[in-house]
C-alpha cells in the first residue's frame, strides 16, 4: 500500500470522523441500550455510529471492519478497526473523556489512526512514518519537547477484560507506581491515554486491554510522537497483543518494571 493511498484513507477516515463528531455530540448522555457482561454496555449512540462508520468505510474503500460492537473479521491484508465510543460509560454521564478511535490495520500493524475527541475538541491522526497532528498543528515529537508532568495513564482498573493483570493487581500497580514519583490517572479511556502521550500531556500510558479497536489508533499516534511502545511485557506490539505500553524511555522502563514486580 503506497504513501498515496494511504493518505487518501486517512482523507476518508477524517471524513467519517466528521460525522461521528456530530453524531457524538448530539447524543451526549445516551442511556445504555445493549449490556454486555461485566458491567459493560453501548448506548444507541454506540451502535449508530459504528453502524455509520462501518458504511463509510467499508463503501468507500472496499476494506472490511472489524468494530468493538459488531464484531468483523480481521483480514491479513488490510482492515479498519474503530471503535465507536472509546469511554462508553464517561460519555453517558457527560464526561468528556471518550473518544472516537478509526485506524487502517496493515499485515497486523496499523498505518494511519484518527481519534477523535469531541468534548475536548481534539482530534490526533497520524500515518505511518510521518508527524502526530493535531486539529490542524503538527506536534513536535517527545524527544524534542521537555515532559515535567510524571503523569501516567492507567486506563480503568475496575474493567476484567484479561486474566494476565486482573484488577486486584492493576490496583497494586497505581500503588507502586506512585513509589516511583509517578502520577498515576485514570481516566476510563485508553484512547484518551494514549493521545495524552502523543500530546506530551502524559508522560506514559498502560493499557490493560486484548481488543485491537482499544489500543491501534492509540499505537500508531504515539509510535509517530517518537514514544517507546510495547506490549506490557515489553515485548513489540501487534494486533494480538495484550495491552499497552507507551511513553518516554524512562518513564516506558518505569511502567515496565513495576508491572514485572507486581506479578
């Protein structure tokens, strides 16, 4: 897939991207529609975009999808991978940390991501091998830009979403981390997270999460700020892996090392 059409996708991505701002926005507070076990559930809004995003995509490209609410096939080639509203339960209660993740997944990598925050009128996207931007600004990359916060994002604690760190454990981790003069935050979004890396605003980010549509769009922007980025056994990330970790060298082997000695 060449540089060209890449960067038409990513045209195409911000397209869509564009209606699920407004459907996001006009839905604001929507009640849970559809429970999905473990305390998790989708509202309407949750549905209708993905169900929107899932015709844009699909019929403007010809890529299939694979979506956090109706599932799909992950083709070997290529395929879009969104989630819909990234931080379901903070977008019903008006908290503005929920997002829309839309990435383009090559040979189990992703190539070009748009997320989408509407309540804090953000929008980061990337392709491979360029810039982080965002809104209409290029970001310069991490290494480039002094980080003094120490804050990491550790996603949601509460959520079993994996057996590897449950979340008895995922509590031990915020109390050692702050051992180490880290700041942990939980902000109920790895997409939120992840941004918040690329941005500078975070320092690292862990996400917990096995879903690609969690974790791609979030992979990509900080790969392209310049981020160190692995799975959470500091192995390189694919589509298959288990969580996340992103952030400055020093604050990546930081994260990485207190996860090793909680296990």
């Amino acid at each position: 897939m060449g540089m060209d059409e890449i960067h038409e996708y990513l045209r195409i991505a911000e397209d869509a991207a564009d209606k699920a701002r407004r459907m996001f926005t006009e839905g604001l507070g929507a009640a849970p529609a559809l429970h999905k076990g473990g305390g998790d559930y989708a509202t309407e809004i949750d549905l209708q975009i993905e169900s929107m995003l899932r015709e844009q995509l699909a019929y403007t490209t010809g890529i299939s999808v694979l979506g956090e609410e109706e599932g799909g096939v992950l083709r070997s080639d290529a395929s879009w991978v969104v989630d819909p509203i990234d931080g379901t339960a903070n977008f019903a209660s008006g908290n503005p940390n929920c997002a829309v993740l839309i990435s383009l997944v090559v040979d189990n990598q992703p190539v070009l991501s748009v997320t989408d925050i509407p309540l804090l009128d953000m929008r980061l996207t990337a392709r491979e091998g360029s810039h982080v931007w965002l809104n209409d600004r290029q970001l310069p990359r991490l290494t480039d830009t002094p980080i003094v916060s120490n804050q990491v994002g550790v996603g949601a604690v509460g959520s079993d979403d994996t057996n590897r760190i449950p979340p008895d454990s995922r509590l031990r981790l915020v109390k050692e981390l702050e051992r180490t003069n880290m700041r942990p935050r939980i902000s109920g979004s790895v997409g939120i997270d992840l941004a918040f890396v690329a941005q500078g605003i975070y320092e690292a980010a862990v996400s917990f999460s096995p879903h690609p549509w969690d974790n791609a769009a979030g992979v990509l922007l900080t790969r392209c700020a310049g981020a160190v980025v692995t799975d959470i056994d500091g192995q390189p990330w694919t589509l298959d892996s288990i969580g996340v970790i992103a952030g400055s060298p020093g604050a990546h082997e930081r994260v990485l090392s207190t996860i090793k000695s909680i296990q």
